[in-house]
C-alpha cells in the first residue's frame, strides 16, 4: 500500500540504537517512587505507565564504545545528555517536560576497549502527549479493540506496519506521542536535523511510513480496499 501523505511534515519514530557503538543501558535503584498514570481528559481512561518520581537515580551500563544521549529509561521517561538537553532549550524546541537531574550512582562498562571516563550528566526527561492523531485510513495498524474515544484514541495494538498522522493533526511539538498510538515517542523533521546537526548518539529515526512492530508475527494488515494503492 502506499501512503497518501495528508501533509508536508515528515514523523519519525524514536528508538535506542542497540548493539550500537554507544550503547548504554540505564537500571533504576531502589526507592522506585511512582505517581498516578495519565488519564484522558475526555472518557477517563489510563493513557499511559505511572509516573517516575524523585529521586531520579540509577545505574549506567555502557555496551558501546562510549556514553549515548539518548537512553530509554522505564515506563514513558528517558534520560538525555546535559548538552542535549541544552541545545534542545536553546533552539526552542518543544515536547520534552521535565529535565530533572539524574544521579547515576554506579557505572558499569561492559565492552573492552571503550572509553575512559565519568559518565557525563543526564536529565530525565518525558515526552509529551501531543495533539498529533493517527490517521487510521492511511496506516496499517492492528488494534485489539475498535476506538471508541475520538480524544485519546486509545487502544490496545497487535502489530504497526507503518503509520502517518492526520493533516491538522499536528501543532508543532518536536517529540510526542501521538494520539492513536501513545506507546510510540513522534519527532519532527526539525528534531531529526537538530540530532544530525549536533551528532547527539545513539538514537534511530525511523520514518512513521517504515517503521514495523510485529511481535506476533502476524504479517501487514489486509489492505482496505477503499484507500488507492
């Protein structure tokens, strides 16, 4: 099926980039607080994981040859570099909340041959849930469920064959998440040329229309009929 682009924005999806040369994994440490989930505003319903509270403390493992910037946390935080999180102000970006300090209390490197070092300063950071909606005609999505609530869009998901956001959707935020698909981190164009511009590491930019998530194996959906091919 090709995508009938409903817009000029290019969306990437957001991930780790594991087994990469900076590799690095982040392990909270006991005490794990955790506030209330996120709820819609319209039906009611959880949106999303618990909320990570103070203290932001935890392990570092490096895989890679050296530290990342980008390093999936649990639930829907992750932790950027102090210089990430300096430039992404200093540019105006918008999406991220937070930038709370992160104590790293012990440091772990697993790859002979990386380097030497402190580990640099982190902030924990969440992204944002945006006003950015899937288009559900235009991406290949199995749900488990059909949507009931026209807010938060929420359901639970079999497998993603790509994906694309309504035209209008979308009102600027740099990183979100989508409405439709709250378990996915969105980033504009203008996020995937900061991160080259800057050489900030390990992250994959996928192309929404790429990216495939399959975890049962159970293969694209069958294509509607009614959208042109």
């Amino acid at each position: 099926m090709a995508f009938d682009k409903p817009s000029l924005h290019r969306f990437f999806e957001l991930k780790e980039d594991l087994h990469g040369k900076f590799d690095t994994q982040f392990r909270k440490t006991q005490p794990v607080n955790t506030g209330d989930a996120p709820r819609c505003p319209q039906c009611g319903d959880v949106i999303g994981m618990r909320t990570w509270l103070p203290p932001y403390r935890g392990e570092l493992e490096v895989y890679g040859e050296d530290f990342g910037d980008f390093i999936e946390a649990s639930g829907y935080d992750f932790l950027i570099s102090d210089r990430m999180a300096m430039a992404f102000r200093a540019e105006g970006l918008a999406g991220l909340l937070g930038f709370h300090p992160v104590e790293v209390v012990h440091l772990r490197r697993k790859r002979k041959g990386s380097k030497s070092g402190a580990a640099p300063r982190y902030v924990v950071v969440s992204p944002c849930f945006g006003r950015g909606a899937v288009d559900e005609a235009r991406s290949r999505i199995r749900r488990t469920e059909p949507i009931t609530c026209s807010e938060c869009r929420c359901t639970g998901l079999d497998s993603i064959h790509g994906y694309t956001l309504e035209g209008g959707s979308w009102q600027g935020e740099d990183v979100f998440r989508p409405r439709g698909c709250q378990g996915s981190i969105v980033v504009s164009e203008r996020f995937a040329e900061f991160v080259s511009r800057h050489g900030f590491m390990n992250m994959r930019l996928i192309p929404t229309e790429e990216f495939i998530w399959d975890p049962l194996c159970l293969g694209p959906p069958v294509a509607n009929p009614e959208i042109p091919t």
